[in-house]
C-alpha cells in the first residue's frame, strides 16, 4: 500500500447498503506490535498490543515491526465510519455506511467514501515521531489556534454547582497566578450555568446563580481571562417539538431535521455574540449513537433506527453538524468533547482526547489523562489542539501525584486546564500553578512517551529535548476498583 492513495465511492440506486469491507492480502507476519486509535474519545485503554485479529481499530493504526512504525489509516472527515482489523495474511478496511442503524437510501446520488492513505516508517525515527509524520499526513489542512490555549475549567472542583461567584473567584485568582503576557488564559464554565443543567436545554439564558451571561462574559475580561462557555446542542428541552426528536431516543435531537440545524445554529451564535471566545460542545457522540467509545467496536450504533433524513450516511450527518458549528463560532475557537476525533480534525481548534480525569479519585486521572496524552499527543498540532483534561486541585485531589500530572500537562505542549478549589491551594500548590502556567502560555514541542510499548500509563518522557520521569504511584498502589 505504500506511496499509494485509494478513493472508494458508492453508488446503491437500487439497494440500502449497511457495511462494506475491503481486504488487502498480505504478509504481515514481521509485526510485533499494533496501535489503534479512538472513535472519539479514549478511556484509559490505548495500547501497543499482539495481533488481535478481529479487534476494530477506529480510523486508523500503526504497525511496529521492530525497527520500523508504518501507518494505515483514512483521511480526516471520511463520508462512512471507518475501522481496521489485521491479521497475518492481511488488513480489512470496514465503512460503516449506515444511516442511524438502517442502511443509508442514496438514490441516485454517488458519495466517496474515504481515501485510504499509509505511511512506510524510517527506521531512523520513533514510533512517536512516526505517529505524528502519520496524523499529519492524515489532515492536510488542521484548524489550529493562533497561540497556546490554557487556563481553568470549574467542573472537576464544582460538578455542576457553580455559581458566578465562584467562578469570578477563581477566575482572578487564575489571571493573577498566569504570566504577564498578551496570551491570556481561559476561563471556561462548564455545565450548570443554564436552567437545565447538563442533561437538558435551553441554552439561551443563565440560570439563577448566574443572570445575564453577556454581563459575566464582560466581568471575566475585567479580570483578565478569556471567557469560554460550555453547550450540549443535541439535548432537547421541555419545550422541544415532537418533530425535532430523534427516533432512537426523543431526550436527544434529530439534526437531520431542517429547524435543529437552525436551532444548533442560533445556540451556537448566542454564545458567541454574548462575548465567550471558546465554545465547548459537549456529548454529540453519544446523543447520537446512544454508545460510549468503549461500547462500539465494530458496530456504531443499534440498527433499528433512522434519521429522519435517509439519504445521507451517519458520517456525513455528523460532518454537517460539525460544519454548521464551525460557521456560527466564526473566529471563536471551538473544543469538541465526546466528538468524533476524525470528523473533528480540521475543524475545530481544539478536541478532547480522554475521558474525564478527576477532582476526587486519582486513579481516574491517572488511568484516563495519562494514557490519552501518551497516546494521542501525536493529534497536538496534526489534528487539533489535544485536550488530555485537566489537572484538578482540589481537597479531595491534592499531593504529589496531583502536581505531577499538572507539571506534565505544563510541559507538554498541549492545551492545559485547570480545576481548582481555593481551599486547597497552599505555597506548593500556588508555585506549581504558576510554573504550569509559565510554561502552557507559550509554543512548545510536543513531549514524548519513552516507556509507552511497555507501560499504558508511560512515565518517562522526552520534554525540550531531555528525559524526565513521573511517578504516579501512590503507597498502596493503583486503586483496582477506582471508575
């Protein structure tokens, strides 16, 4: 496959296709090792691992052959889902081509599918370094920030019960602690500003604690941080037409649907045109799919149900989705979380790539937020901005392994955000805060897992050209039963 390009399209006038897989024979018995990447985000589960003949690898992965990292993979915002098995007489290429879970009604009409592209390693690079030269080959054109993106999110020290007091509060205490410099730091709020929480709309107001959310944008920039504001766009309200719902669960919206278009649309504007300089989106791989990351595999979503438009595939409803929140946020940056990294790539600035790490339990962000950075770092720069999650102080989440996890992201070269709770900071952790904040406020490279072929939570690491290591052990050692 090397040096070649493969475009596949469909045409099914007469027929509902569901699946198609491609297979290329061939001897890959000299792999060692295989990586797989994410259908959105990962959850403490990346790993170099044995062939695994019927295991899906989302979009893309990499072959490791003892001297040499090769990449198999699609381009950036394919028009089908799509995944890879190997095994030691070849490679399958599986396009999920689904509408919801019935088969796509294309009509006369003709779609490419995805490009197949790959990669042959140099045997004088590493696997990381291979691994990015892949992701940026992947995504010709990425949607980059103009600077390095940090500063503070409440949800890991609030959960949901955040005020505007609370937030202005640590919001100073932020702009205070970050350098002297024009690129400012972030303060983003996080669920619970608008009447219906996390799990239900409107997002066309504040709630009681919050009022006039224009008014709060303008007093975060008194305080010298940039604004961000989080949204759920598919989540219906109590209000919400019957019409606009989606059929496979009436909570979510259809965005199929010409007047949810229109209303993500509005929501998104909203946002923008009361100050905030960063939008959050939130959950549009779940309300969609009705499936975690970890739940799909080889199969997307359940197959008894259909969008209300049938003629386009789930991928490029989802490509228009994300297309359309790109044009309302304008020039604000947009950071996608629980969205679909490959349809994500190229279009918004700044992408989650783990699941949530923790501001009470350890072991969570150990598990989640290491093992992202360690195997999604290749995206940062490629891709998107790649949000690892953040680095909480908080009562519950404090100590050393606390401020080595801060000190990493720091270091990384990846956007770095903060929870924190005022009571628990002290001397260490206000210096810790302010070294991290020095060092995320300007361009750095991207730091390097050394040990991550034999450990899933890697600790040492290539960071401005020398090694460092981390400890993230505790005394009694990883909690089996942490969530």
């Amino acid at each position: 496959m090397f040096s070649d390009k493969h475009r596949f399209s469909l045409e099914a006038p007469e027929i509902e296709p569901t699946r198609i897989a491609i297979r290329w024979q061939g001897d890959i018995v000299g792999v060692r090792r295989f990586l797989g990447d994410h259908w959105e985000r990962s959850y403490g589960d990346l790993e170099w691992r044995a062939e695994i003949p019927d295991r899906p690898m989302p979009w893309y992965f990499l072959a490791y052959d003892g001297k040499r990292t090769h990449g198999y993979g699609v381009r950036t915002r394919p028009s089908s889902f799509c995944f890879w098995n190997a095994d030691r007489s070849g490679i399958t290429l599986w396009l999920d081509v689904r509408n919801g879970g019935k088969g796509v009604v294309l009509g006369e009409r003709e779609i490419e599918l995805c490009e197949v592209v790959s990669r042959e390693g140099d045997p004088e690079e590493s696997a990381f370094q291979a691994h990015q030269a892949f992701c940026r080959q992947m995504c010709p054109y990425p949607r980059l920030t103009s600077e390095p993106v940090y500063g503070t999110n409440d949800w890991y020290s609030l959960y949901g019960q955040n005020s505007a007091h609370q937030i202005l509060e640590i919001s100073q205490m932020v702009g205070e602690l970050a350098p002297n410099v024009p690129n400012r730091p972030f303060s983003v709020i996080d669920a619970g500003w608008s009447p219906g929480g996390c799990d239900e709309g409107p997002y066309d107001q504040g709630n009681e604690r919050f009022g006039d959310m224009a008014m709060f944008a303008s007093q975060l920039k008194d305080l010298g941080v940039r604004p961000g504001l989080w949204i759920r766009p598919l989540v219906s309200s109590p209000d919400t037409p019957e019409s606009w719902r989606l059929s496979r669960d009436s909570k979510f919206l259809d965005p199929t649907h010409p007047e949810v278009s229109e209303h993500v649309l509005q929501m998104v504007k909203r946002v923008v045109e009361w100050g905030y300089e960063l939008i959050k989106h939130d959950f549009t791989s779940w309300d969609i799919t009705g499936k975690w990351g970890f739940e799909i595999g080889a199969s997307l979503t359940p197959a008894d149900w259909a969008f209300q438009d049938r003629s386009r595939t789930t991928a490029e409803i989802v490509n228009e989705l994300y297309d359309q929140i790109r044009m309302a946020a304008g020039s604000t940056y947009v950071l996608g979380c629980n969205t679909f990294s490959h349809l994500s790539a190229g279009v918004f600035e700044l992408n989650r790539i783990g699941d949530d790490t923790s501001g009470r339990d350890w072991d969570r962000t150990r598990k989640m937020g290491v093992n992202a950075l360690a195997y999604r770092a290749a995206h940062q720069g490629a891709f998107y901005a790649a949000d690892a999650d953040v680095a909480a102080l908080t009562q519950s989440h404090k100590g050393r392994q606390a401020l080595e996890w801060l000190r990493l992201l720091g270091l990384s070269g990846t956007p770095l955000f903060v929870s924190i709770e005022p009571s628990a900071l002290g001397p260490e952790e206000w210096t810790a805060l302010r070294d991290a904040f020095e060092k995320a406020a300007i361009r750095r490279d991207v730091a390097e897992p050394l040990d991550w072929m034999n450990s899933v939570c890697p600790r040492k690491w290539r960071i401005d050209g020398g090694r460092q290591e981390f400890d993230w052990s505790t005394p009694t050692g990883p909690n089996p039963f942490a969530s």
